[in-house]
C-alpha cells in the first residue's frame, strides 16, 4: 500500500513539476500590452516600442476620442503577448455628428446660432450673389440635411450684384 502511495505521489510530482516548467518556459518573454486609448500615434508607438512590441495602424473611426488619437486596438490592455507582436490600433477621427438640421433659407445668423447649439463647428462659408435669395440668407448646405459629417460648409447669399438692380 506504501509503495502505491509514493508511486503516485512520485508521478503527481512528476506531473506538477513538468506543468510548473512549461508553464515557466511558455510565459517567458511576455508582456502585458498596455492601454493605449486616447494617446496620439507617437505615443502609442513609443510605449509599445519600449515594450519590445510593434504598432499598426489598421484604419480610422469616428469616436468620443479626440482626433488623431488611438480610438481602439486589436490586443485589450492587460493582455499578455510575446514580445515583438503587432499590435493594431484604431485612429479617431473624432466625432460625427448623425443628423445636420436643415439651415436653408435662413439667415446666417440663426443658422450659426442652430448650429452653435448642436456643437455643429462651421468649416467654410462661402458668400455668392444671388438673384433669387436676399442679402444673408444660407442658399445651400453640405453636407445635405439629415447627412452626417464631423463639420457643415454653407454657401450664403450677399444679395444681387450692384449692377442687376
């Protein structure tokens, strides 16, 4: 009964000494992949770089990160990974607004003060003269009503040209 014993003991020994090795040997030269969300692209290489680990870029979205910072990656934080391994990140391209209100028509300022309110930013404003829209009022929009986009662009009437009237 004895020898049973220390047999069992000696190949349960056996078994956790060759576990505890390779376990030992498998997770040596691992590294915990740190939590690069909201860092910009230099950053985000130079920790992974210190780290004994790569980056790649693998696209762009819009997102609640500022712009031009990591917005997602491919490996959680905490994830322990060999050394060397890419690891893929997402750049923000900030937020998208999902639904431009309709400006047309309007006067400028109303239209910038609808848009202030949205946080909408305006990008470009374009003054043109027109026959048919008076002075100040917003002709076109772009992108269309009801489209998305991160800022709007507004061509606005100066009126007729001095000569027309």
């Amino acid at each position: 009964m004895k020898k049973i014993l220390y047999i069992t003991g000696a190949i349960f020994a056996g078994f956790l000494a060759g576990y505890l090795s390779l376990t030992l040997f498998v997770s040596g030269g691992t590294i915990e992949v740190p939590d690069l969300r909201g860092k910009d692209i230099v950053q985000a290489n130079q920790i992974l770089k210190e780290k004994g680990l790569y980056i790649r870029i693998d696209g762009e979205e819009y997102s609640d990160i500022p712009t031009g910072t990591v917005s997602r990656q491919s490996l959680p934080a905490g994830t322990k990974v060999k050394k060397g391994r890419e690891v893929g990140v997402i750049m923000s391209k900030g937020l998208k607004f999902t639904v431009f209100p309709d400006v047309r028509g309007v006067s400028y300022e109303e239209a910038e003060k609808i848009l202030n309110e949205k946080g909408i930013p305006i990008e470009k404003v374009i003054k043109i003269h027109s026959n048919k829209y008076p002075d100040n009022i917003v002709i076109a929009q772009s992108p269309e009503p009801q489209q998305g986009g991160k800022a709007i662009k507004l061509i606005v009437s100066i009126g007729e040209k001095e000569e027309e009237k």
